[in-house]
C-alpha cells in the first residue's frame, strides 16, 4: 500500500491504522494532530481509522510562530 | 491593571499578546514570555519532521494549563489551507481559538481580504472564536464583525516590519467602526509603538519580532508590558487637548519685581 505522508511517499505492507502509523514514527505519545485527506481525524479515532491506499496524512505539531 | 476584557468567551487581564517565533531557544522564549506578563500567546501548526523527531516541544515549555493557547493560520495562503489548519490547532490545542491569518503576497505579508473574510464565514460557522489578521481597513473590519469574528486585529504595519503604527487614522475609524475589540496585530517596533496603539483605545496589541528580535528580548518583553500599560492607563485617563501655543504652568500673577 502507498500513501503519502507529510508529502512523501510512504510504503507499507499489509493493513495499517493511524495509532499504528504514529507508533511507528515513535509519535503515539507525542501531542499531534492528524488530518486524513483534508480532513481532522480526533485522537480517539486513530485505531479506528484504517489507512487506505493513496491516502494524504498529515501529521503537525505546536512550533513557535506569530 | 485596568480591568480585563473578553474575547469570546474568554476573559483576559494582559493586553498584552506575544508570539512564539523567532526566539533562539524555547527557554529564552519562556523567560520573554514571563517577563511580558502575557496570559495568552499564538502558536503555529507545522507537520512533525518524521526523521528528526528528537528535539523538545514548544508545549514543554510553554504549557498549556498556564497559558492561553492561541494557534494561528500562519503561512496559509487559501481558504482551504487557513481552514483546514485552524480545525488541525483546535483538534492539538483543544481551543476553539484560532488567530486567522490568510495571506494574499509573498513579500509584504499583506492579508487576502475576500478569501479572509469567507475563511471566517467557515469558521464562525463551525464555532470557533475567530480573530482576524486584516489590513488596517475598516470597512474590512465591519465586515469581520458581521460576519461573528469575536475581535479584529488590523495590522500596524508589515508583519516583522517594526515600522510602528503606519496608520493611527485608520486604526482610530476602525476602533470606531466597530464594537468588538480592536487588537493591533504585527508592525509594532519598540515600546512607543505599543503604547500608541493602546492609547488609541485599542484593547490589545499582538506582537512577535518586537519582542524576539530585539538584541535582548527579555528586557524588551518587559519593556512591552510596562507600555501596553501605560498606554491603556493614558487612554482611560484621557489626554489633554494639544494646543498651538504655550499655556504657563505655573501662576502669572503675583510674580516679584525687579528693579
């Protein structure tokens, strides 16, 4: 399966959920935020969201700005 | 000081507002920020660096539970990117702030009015407590009023500028144009610049580069806190009308005789 994360191509094999996805990257306990496609997935619905092929994630956190 | 005020349903006692870029550490950030007695500070959403996931956070630093959280639109350039990112900083804040910043050029920083004003209308429409990063327009301003914006925030002069208050006319039109607060946002240099927008009747000031860029940015912080005051403190007192000609101080009669 191919998607796209933060801009890259990400591949993966076999079925992979957003709380997986962040536990792999070592964020699950880091406070981000998740968007799929355009659109806000809550924390409490990572395990639920099952990643599909060519999906666009973003993952963002807090950074210093104005 | 005198008296808080709200913005939304928030209730704020500094006037106060600083941002969190440009700072050379989160610990220098945290020291500024203290020293300028703000409760509530902007933040900026940007993706996770997935392969430099080490560095520390802004939020370690700058806590939640102590401060007001306000995440900004910053660098959104669509209605699409300026609204998708203040629904990603309520969703990681848990706030339905969000200071909207759509802009429209490159090289001045100057906002996109129309595409400002609908990203509000999405917004207000899916209950955030909108503050817009506007020129100093007024009819603008009215317009983000209507639309339900719980403040304007007219800039003084280019973001990071520190040009000061460009315009103090039009911040005065506007401050009578509309009844919600008026918080003067990016341009502000040094302390003068503060305390003239607050003298204007402005409710608050928003400042980032004044405060980090300045060679000591803790001084500069307090500096910052003592002029919001002072101005505010001078618009409640009420100035004296400017006359052309001097008026003695001191009694014209009475006086001694020299021969």
């Amino acid at each position: 399966m191919q998607f796209e994360l933060n801009g890259e191509v990400t591949r993966v094999q076999g079925p992979l959920n957003l709380s997986t996805l962040l536990e792999r990257f070592e964020l699950q306990k880091r406070r981000v935020a998740v968007a799929v496609n355009e659109m806000v997935v809550p924390r409490s619905r990572f395990e639920l969201y099952e990643i599909h092929e060519g999906d666009r994630i973003e993952v963002i956190q807090a950074v210093g700005g104005g | 000081m005198s008296g808080s005020y709200r913005l939304g349903d928030i209730e704020l006692e500094s006037r106060l507002i600083i941002g969190t870029g440009k700072y050379s550490s989160f610990e220098e950030n945290r020291r500024a920020l203290d020293a300028s007695g703000a409760e509530m500070v902007t933040i900026a959403v940007r993706r996770v660096n997935l392969r430099e996931r080490g560095a520390g956070s802004l939020l370690d630093h700058i806590p939640p539970d102590r401060f007001r959280l306000l995440p900004n639109t910053a660098g959104c350039f669509t209605v699409k990117e300026a609204v998708t990112t203040a629904q990603l900083g309520r969703e990681l804040l848990g706030t339905p702030l969000v200071k909207l910043e759509v802009i429209g050029d490159k090289q001045t920083l100057f906002p996109d009015t129309t595409a400002t004003l609908e990203a509000a209308r999405i917004l207000v429409e899916e209950e955030f407590c909108v503050l817009p990063y506007i020129s100093d327009d007024p009819v603008a301003c009215q317009q983000l009023e209507q639309i339900g914006c719980a403040a304007v925030m007219p800039l003084a002069a280019p973001i990071g500028s520190g040009l000061g208050i460009r315009n103090p006319i039009n911040i005065r039109i506007i401050l009578e144009s509309v009844e919600v607060p008026v918080i003067v946002d990016a341009g502000v240099g040094t302390a003068s610049d503060a305390a003239i927008a607050m003298e204007l009747g402005c409710t608050a000031v928003l400042m980032n580069t004044g405060i980090a860029a300045a060679k000591d940015p803790i001084k500069m912080a307090h500096a910052m806190r003592l002029a919001v005051e002072a101005g505010r403190l001078a618009y409640e007192a009420g100035r004296m009308p400017r006359r052309l000609y001097a008026q003695a101080s001191s009694p014209e009669e009475s006086l001694i005789e020299v021969r």
